[in-house]
C-alpha cells in the first residue's frame, strides 16, 4: 500500500531501533514474525529488514498509550502496546525481543516519546501517512464462568455497569438499524439489565470487538445471532463476517478477557487448515453469573477437520464412527470455548441426512442414545411430532476430552403454536419472549431441544433438558 512506503532512512535519525518478534497477521500468516522497529515520534515502524524501502506497518502511539512487561507461557522478553484514545483505542500489541535488556530498553524508549506526546510536545518529526497496522495475538488465562479480566483492559472511558448506559456501536455505528436491535434485545433480558454489572462489562468488550460495517467490502456482510432458553435465563450471541476483517479483532478480544495463549494457538492451527471465507465469536451469559465465549467458523467443513479442531478421546471416535455409519461427511459450523481451564469444549453443528422428517428425527434421537444423553421427555417428544413435519433438523453436539458435553436438536422455522406449546410445557417466559420478539420483529429461525451434562453446568448453567430459541438478528451490509 501506497503509506507503507516509508523507507527506514527517511526515520533517520530514529529515537530508537533494533529488532522484536511480532504477532498477527490473518490465517494464512497468523504467527510470530522477526522484525526490524523503528520509533519515531508518534510511530512505531516495523520491517522485514533493517534497510527495507517499504514497512509491514506501524503502531501509533498517543496520550495515555500503555507500553509494559507482559508474561508469556512460551514467550520470554515480551510486552505489549496497548493503544488508549487513539484509532488503535484499546488494541493490544505484542512483541518479544532476544534479550531482556532489549525489551527494556524498547519499553524504555516507547515510554518516553508517549510522556512527550501526553505533554503536549512533539518528541521528533514523524511521517504521517495513516497507515493500517497488523494487533497482536492474546496471552494470559481466563475462567469466563468466574471471568478474570486479566488486568489487561485499560480503556480511554470506564465500561458501562448498567445496561441502561448508552451503548455505542464500535466504529460509529450507532445508526446501524440491526446494532440497535442487538442492544434493544441484550435490554429486553431482565436478568441482564438487573443483574452482576459484570455481564454487562462482558457483553461491553465483546460487542465493541465486533468490526463495524464501514470496514467490510460492499460484497461481504456482518450476521448477528441470538439464542435464548425458554424461561429466558441464558442468552448466547453469535457473529460472524469475513475473515480478513475479523480476525484480529477476534484475538483483542480473546486478549481482553484473557484467553490462553494455548487456545489462540488452537484457533491460528484449526484457522490455517479449514481456511474459511467467514469467521464469528460467541459469548453465553446466564442468571446465575455465567459467563463463556469462543470462535466458530459458519462454513461447510469435513469431518475429519472437525474432530481435529477438537481434543482427543473416547467422544471424538464415538462422533466419528456414528458420522461415518450414517452417511455424514461435513458440518456446517464448528468452533469451540475458549476458556482458561480444560476441559475445552467443541462444538460441531451438522444438517441430518434423510428424505423426510421421520427419518432425520429417529437419526436424531439415535444420536442421543449413542453418545449416552436420555432420550427427548415424552412429553417434548409428542409436541415435536405433533407440529414439526417440515424436516431440515440439524443436531448440534459438544464435545471434550473428559465425555460429550451436550446435544441439541434443532428443528427450523416453530410455529406460534408450537412455540406457545414449548413455553408452556418448560416454564417458559412468553411475556419476556413476546418482548424481544417485538424489539426484533422476528419469530425464531429455529427451537433447539438441547440436553447438558452434568458436571458441565458449573453451578452457573442449567443441567438436563432446556428448550432454546435461535432468533436471526440481521445481517449487516456496508451500506
């Protein structure tokens, strides 16, 4: 690109210079690349070599930008930039140098020009070209179900604690008629607005990880997603959109609330062999304090790239057998939780092979007999055959190297009297459901019978049978 050709004699003389190891990149490249930096002024240049004509990128660094130490599992000598009321707000970028008396003096040296820039002056001439940059991958640990932040989030405004603060779209997207929806409906919720602040602090860091519609192209889109258990005391979200713009984003997130360096790793591998077009992240919340997310790739993938993504054992061979006896080849979605503590979880969603629904039904309940989950109540059962006819079930399962995690049947498009019918038998919450339905003008794209395990909930998700509605939120264009 036209900005990036600064070669590295025209930052002379630098106000420091010498190489680190670099994060970033998108699948293709997603790894730790050796680079020669160069700080000048308000930027950090990087190259592929120390007399390069033209730079791989920068980082700008402004008021309040926060340069320190940061502990890596596999990584020693590292730190991180983390961007604070510039265009990189609350970006993370890391880098890692041979020694530590390098690292320190980059620390140093960054330090100093952003006491300069905080002060009002100029610490030395800087090109400006508005180049794009390359963020960093995450480190550190979380456990989501009792969240750990990491210490990691400095952010130029305080996070909102109540739902009924003003939520802003990433990007200037607060016109966005489908973001409006997506924070009409995390308002509708009662638990949500009226609960642990810390949900809502989540939700904040998730929603603002998203890329805003201006930096698709015109022919790409951003899908948003929402389910929710029928007496309205779990939430899942989903998005997803192109890969390229999603990727880094992706990672500050899982940076933000501390993902572990491990599972980026996971998600770079996984990422570099299915390749896909589109790429989302997740998060659930519940009642009870909650809180989880992950990655999932929304596009066809094999089988065998599946239970790779996964973790071996006893699950992954029962999944791969059943798939192969019944004529499954690929899964339509796939992804995983990106938690601190094993067991990690995947999750693989799959379109039922047969002519009518008779047929994918009894596939269905064959899958919960095989992987050992009690068969659908009798009385859920009768009200699937007695509404749902259409066919098009799909079956979504989790997997983890300790046993199955959970299953669920979904079935597209209930009806109002199937819905009603559901609510009705499960405790349901139609008066919660009738609301947010109204904020999104949509029925549910589909109702899941989904089963946990026990074991699995950890004191903060409902175990057993639950009854879930899918609700397609929007889709997101450029303009």
């Amino acid at each position: 690109m036209e900005e990036l050709n600064v070669p590295v004699s025209t930052l002379q003389p630098s106000d420091y210079e010498g190489w680190f190891t670099k994060c970033g990149g998108s699948f293709a490249t997603f790894s730790w690349k050796r680079r020669w930096g160069v700080l000048k002024g308000n930027r950090l240049w990087y190259y592929a070599g120390m007399d390069d004509e033209v730079a791989k990128g920068y980082i700008e660094l402004g008021p309040g930008t926060v340069c320190q130490e940061a502990e890596g599992k596999k990584k020693k000598n590292l730190f991180t930039i983390q961007g604070r009321g510039i265009k990189h707000a609350n970006r993370v970028f890391s880098m890692y140098t041979d020694t530590p008396g390098d690292m320190n003096q980059w620390i140093t040296a960054i330090r100093k020009n952003v006491a300069a820039i905080s002060a009002g002056n100029n610490p030395s001439s800087s090109n400006t070209f508005g180049a794009k940059d390359t963020p960093a991958s995450s480190l550190g640990g979380m456990n989501m179900t009792t969240p750990s932040y990491g210490g990691a989030i400095e952010t130029s405004q305080p996070a909102p604690t109540t739902a009924a603060a003003t939520t802003a779209a990433p990007g200037g997207q607060s016109g966005s008629p489908v973001r409006t929806k997506v924070t009409q409906a995390r308002d509708s919720i009662p638990f949500v607005t009226s609960g642990d602040p810390k949900l809502i602090e989540f939700w904040q860091i998730w929603y603002e990880s998203i890329p805003a519609r201006s930096e698709i192209n015109d022919d790409q889109s951003i899908q948003w997603d929402l389910a929710v258990s029928s007496d309205c005391t779990k939430l899942s979200w989903r998005t997803s959109g192109p890969q390229d713009t999603f990727i880094q984003k992706m990672v500050d997130f899982f940076w933000n609330v501390g993902a572990p360096e491990s599972e980026i790793d996971r998600l770079n591998d996984v990422g570099a062999s299915i390749n896909p077009i589109k790429i989302g992240s997740w998060i659930d919340m519940s009642a009870q304090g909650g809180m989880d997310g992950g990655w999932f790739f929304p596009v066809d993938v094999m089988i065998n790239l599946v239970i790779e993504a996964g973790d071996p054992g006893e699950p992954s061979k029962v999944l791969t057998q059943w798939c192969a006896q019944n004529g499954i080849t690929q899964c339509f979605s796939v992804g995983r939780d990106m938690g601190a503590a094993p067991p990690r979880q995947t999750e693989a969603r799959m379109q039922l092979p047969g002519s009518t629904f008779e047929q994918q039904y009894a596939l269905a309940c064959s899958a919960f007999s095989t992987f050992g989950f009690p068969s659908i109540p009798d009385n859920l059962s009768s009200l699937i055959n007695e509404h749902a006819k259409a066919g098009g079930l799909m079956l979504s399962v989790v997997t983890s190297s300790e046993g199955f995690v959970r299953i669920g049947l979904l079935i597209p498009n209930p009806s109002r009297e199937f819905q009603a019918g559901l609510a009705d038998a499960t405790s349901g919450r139609l008066d919660i459901l009738s609301r947010l339905e109204g904020v999104l003008c949509k029925s549910p794209s589909a109702v899941e019978f989904q089963y946990l395990n026990r074991g699995f909930g950890y004191g903060v998700y409902k175990e057993g049978f639950d009854v879930i509605f899918h609700y397609n939120i929007g889709e997101e264009r450029q303009f």
